[in-house]
C-alpha cells in the first residue's frame, strides 16, 4: 500500500515530503475503520483519504493548517452546545513528523469517529467520585469508559493522592494533580512562600495576598495586630479546607481556637461592590507542566456575589452573608431567611463588559490579575518541582487545574485570597455549565491524551514513549548543555541564544510538546512564558534549564511561529524527536540557518 502511495506522490506532484507527515494519518485512517474485525480499511478509501489529506495540506501554511484544524472541531472554539449532524474526528494529529496524535475531546452531544474495537478497549478511565459530570459527558462523546481503579486505565480526575501513589503511576497514565501542589493549595504553605518573595523583593512588588498570621505559633502578633487596629478584622480558615468550610470574620481573640491550625487573613475592609454588594472572582488557571513551568488562564470563569449588601459597620461583621462571597455559603440564604431570590452569579466576561460601559479599564484590571497568578506561580514552583522529582519517574504523567480565588478592592487592586487544587467543576446550574462543560473539554485536550496500541509492556519503545520529554534520568550530554546555560543566565542575566542555537533531542521533544499544545489550548491564554515575561525571571528561585529554554524560544517567536515550527518539522523528520539522549557528540543538532537568526534577534535583543 504505502509502495502504491509513493507512485502516487511522484504521478499527481504531491510533495514526498507529506509523506512522512502523512504516515501517521495512514494508520490511524487503519485504527479507526471499523469495516471489519482487525481494523484494516480498503486500498481505495486510504489512497482517496490520503490524497485528500495531501491537498489540504499542500494548500494552505502551517498557521492556516493549524486555524482549520482547529475550526474543525466542534467544542474547540468554547461553544457549550457542540451537537451537530457531522461526525468530528477521534484523533488530532500533531503538526510534526514521527509525533503521535492525541485524543480530541468535545462537550455532550457531539458525534465522534469511533475508533474500532481494539482502541476502544483501552479508552478507560479511572472511577473517582470527584469526576464531574461535565468531564464524564466529554469522555463519553470520545467513547471513553469509566472503569474501576484496579482495571487498567489511561486517565484519572478525582482527589489528591498520597505522595508515595504517584510512584505506581505508569507512563502511559495521566494524572491531575501534582505530587506536592499542596505548596500552593495549602493557604499556610502558600502564605509562607508568597511571604519568602516579600522577603526579596518587598511588599511592593510581591504583595499579592492579604497579610497573613500562621496560627497558633503567631497568635501573639495577631494579638497585636487587633489591639494596635481597633477597626481591623480577620477572616478566619482551616489552613487545607474548601468551599467555605470553618470561615469566619471577627476581631475577638476569644472566637479563635488556641490549639488549632488555623490562618488568619487580614481582611480587605474596602472591597469593590457592584450595585452595593460584594463580590469575588474564581479564574481557572491551568499548569500542564512544571518543567519548563507554563501557565495559562481560561478565558471564561465566575463572578460570584454576597447575598446583602455590604457594609463596613462594626455591627455587621458577623453576618457571613454579606462579608463572605462563597457559593457553598451563600446558597444557603434562602433556607436561613435572608433572601429567597437565587444566589446570584455571573460569567467574567459579564463583568468586563459590565465595567467597559461604566469606562472602567477592564483591560489594565485583568492584566494585574494576570501578574498575581504569575507571581504566585513562581513563589511555589521549586517547592513543588522539588517533591514532584521525588515521587514520580516520568515528568509528563502530570497536569493540574487550579482554582485562583480573586478580590478587587475599591482601587480596582486584585488581591489573592486562596488557590483551590481541586475546585469544583460541578455545574448546578445552566451559566455553571456554560463555563464549565467547555473548560472540561479544553482541558482534556490540553492535557494530551496518547492512545498506545501495543502493549503496555512495550511502551517504553512506542514512538508515543519516545517522543515525550522528561524520561529521566537524562544524559550526561544533556545534564552538560543544562549547567552551561544556567551559569550563563546567572552571569548574563538573560536567556542566552545558545539555549536555542544548537538543540538537542530531549530540547526538539520540549518544543515540539509545546507548540502542539498551543494548538489544542481551545479557549486557554498562555500567560507564561510569553515574550514579554522575560521580567518575571527574576522571581524564579532556581530557574530550570527548560524554563530558560522555552522563554527564549518564546523570544525568537515574537515575529511568528511559522519559522521555529517549520525548524522543529525539519528536526522531526530526520527523526531527532525519537532518538535516544545517548552520550555522544552526536546527541546534539545544529541547524545553521536557525543559529544565524538567533544570533540576529539576540543582538536586536540586547540593543
């Protein structure tokens, strides 16, 4: 077949090149024929499949390839509706030679190619009782099962594992969450690292969450606090809890437990209200890697409100209906008498539009938040880092969605007020799943789901194995390059342009991982790294090599990413993506044309 299909390059002036672009295509057209038991398909509906496939690429760029592949798909564009008469495709191809393609996830309702019999064996995932009925509804669109955790399986959402679990996860497996996210989740731990980074760089500049009193060891200050502040409050919380659990406001020393773990949370006295009620926002950031880190934020998210009016009148502290904007709280006043109007909610594109037409800069406000949720980022990366690498063997199993807990004041000033590891994507009602039912399915496919079709035991020779980064350990080759462009960056300042000038394969499977990322981020914003977050670098306390790689590619893309992905292509096509890091001269590729233009932006760069 695929002797027949070269004559047919050479006869109809198809490029050979799409060849081996087109050879993943050709078997999985195989895997998802399901005309008879073994998955094969006819000779006439390949070659007209292929050839079909070959126009649409030889007609149009990569960007443009990437903008109708993604405009294929239904659900990609943020839509919660996604019914319709036309059958999506199962697989999205990666937009590089030799890169296997992933799963593609839609909301409910979407018909999908189904995959025949011996792929939709393995579309399992793991049972939890946290995986949210949205998620469940974009698996089954894709003909995923959910199965026990003692059957075999590929995905898994749900509670946080002990640490010592993350040892079992194997490398076909997908996780979300972090060994050791806690440092971020835990309002105590987050507290203390944000705390460090004022330490460095001074409230100024790193004061992005309330001042904060770790109890009981800090009881004395926060005493002191209240005395010297007659006016001033705290917001009381258990320093790991959710969803309102154990929160209160007060000033009196005798409402706090003495012997509890406990966070005491300045409170913010002047919030921003809309029509006199207070509010917060809850924003969905996304980490589908710590190593290089990248974060990026969903478009949409929640505007959740008190249920009273908010006053700041000592007599009202107590009422947590009107200080306190939790959902779980708040839900609860037409049952205690307070309101028996619904509680009320809106989308964040609700509230931009909301300050656009009273001319507030909803644009400048959204770009401080964006900074906060940077900040906090890095102030507990390497904590976390740190634990990952002990935990797990294979750095891409993980992936995480985080819940950022967001206060305006009256200056338009965002205020962290706590980050959520596991915030709830339960959709109560119909705006809830308007949010939420597009961002499950935009972080599945984020998440990049691989479908091995050998056995499990051979994994680690499928080329969906070998073209993953971070297989650790890493070659002495590697561990070379990495140590020589940190100390240059801890000397110059700056990401060098010989991060990128020559690249080695483990550096060629970093990229590639993330430039097709970026083209199934649906409705997610990277925020980090772009080309212009080479300011946050100061803030890193030990920056990793791939952070350092992926900022400066992100420095050499400023102009467009049809070159470095037309560089990454070349690279996979002679097969770097899938060689082993063995310790040789030859673990490292130059391409020349590239050196010259990096060495050119860099010089623009430093002028």
């Amino acid at each position: 077949t695929l002797n027949y299909l070269v004559t047919l390059f050479f006869h109809t002036s198809i490029p050979l090149s799409s060849l081996s672009i087109l050879q993943s295509d050709l078997s999985l057209h195989c895997l998802l024929s399901s005309d008879d038991h073994n998955g094969m398909c006819g000779l006439s509906e390949l070659v007209s499949s292929c050839l079909s496939a070959s126009k649409s690429s030889r007609d149009s760029s990569p960007d443009q390839r990437t903008t109708k592949d993604n405009t294929e798909s239904i659900g990609d564009t943020g839509s919660s509706n996604g019914s319709t008469e036309k059958t999506q495709p199962f697989f999205r191809c990666s937009q590089f030679s030799n890169v296997p393609p992933t799963v593609r996830f839609y909301t409910k309702g979407t018909k999908v190619t189904k995959p025949n019999r011996k792929i939709c064996s393995r579309l399992t995932w793991c049972h939890n009782s946290l995986l949210p009925i949205v998620m469940r509804h974009s698996l089954a669109a894709s003909h995923f099962k959910v199965v026990e955790e003692t059957n075999q399986w590929i995905g898994y959402w749900g509670r946080h594992l002990k640490s010592t679990d993350y040892r079992n996860i194997l490398p076909h497996q997908k996780v979300n969450h972090y060994p050791g996210a806690f440092h971020i989740g835990r309002k105590d731990r987050l507290w203390t690292h944000v705390s460090e980074q004022i330490d460095r760089f001074g409230s100024t500049e790193y004061g992005i969450v309330p001042y904060t009193y770790i109890l009981p060891r800090e009881m004395e200050s926060l005493e002191e606090y209240l005395e010297e502040n007659p006016e001033a409050h705290v917001i009381i919380k258990p320093p790991a809890s959710a969803r309102g659990t154990g929160i209160m406001v007060t000033r009196k020393m005798k409402d706090i437990k003495q012997d509890s773990p406990l966070i005491a949370q300045q409170y913010i006295y002047r919030p921003m209200t809309i029509n006199g009620t207070k509010f917060d926002l809850r924003l969905y950031a996304y980490v589908p890697c710590l190593d290089p880190l990248r974060v990026y934020l969903y478009e949409e998210g929640l505007v959740r409100f008190a249920t009273v009016k908010y006053s700041n009148s000592m007599s009202t502290i107590s009422n947590k209906y009107m200080h306190l904007t939790n959902y779980s709280i708040n839900k609860f006043a037409d049952r205690d008498g307070i309101s028996s109007d619904p509680v009320p909610k809106w989308r964040l594109s609700e509230l931009w539009t909301y300050f656009e037409e009273r001319g507030i800069d909803s644009k400048k406000i959204l770009e401080s938040i964006e900074e906060v949720i940077v900040k906090a980022f890095i102030a507990c990366e390497k904590h976390i880092r740190d634990h990952m690498l002990k935990q797990i063997h294979s750095g891409y199993v993980c992936h995480e969605l985080f819940g950022f807990d967001i206060l305006l004041d009256e200056k338009a000033r965002p205020w962290l007020l706590e980050v959520n590891i596991s915030p709830s994507l339960h959709s109560g009602t119909p705006l809830d799943s308007s949010v939420k039912a597009p961002l499950a399915k935009d972080v599945l496919n984020m998440a990049g789901i691989y479908i091995n079709n050998g056995p499990v035991e051979q994994f680690k020779t499928s080329s969906i194995y070998m073209s993953r980064p971070r297989k650790w350990p890493k070659s002495s080759r590697q561990l070379e390059k990495e140590d020589e462009c940190r100390n240059a960056y801890a000397g110059e300042g700056s990401p060098s342009s010989r991060l990128t000038a020559r690249l080695t394969p483990e550096d060629v499977r970093l990229l590639v991982e993330f430039e097709d990322e970026m083209d199934r981020k649906g409705d997610f914003r990277l925020l980090f790294p772009t080309k212009d977050t080479v300011k946050y670098m100061k803030y890193f306390i030990d920056v990793p090599y791939g952070t350092l790689l992926l900022q400066r590619w992100q420095l050499e893309q400023k102009r467009g990413r049809t070159e470095g992905v037309a560089r990454l292509e070349r690279l996979c096509r002679e097969g770097i993506v899938l060689q082993e890091d063995i310790d040789s001269s030859d673990s490292e590729v130059s391409d020349h044309s590239s050196d010259d233009d990096g060495e050119d932006e860099d010089s623009e760069e430093e002028v």
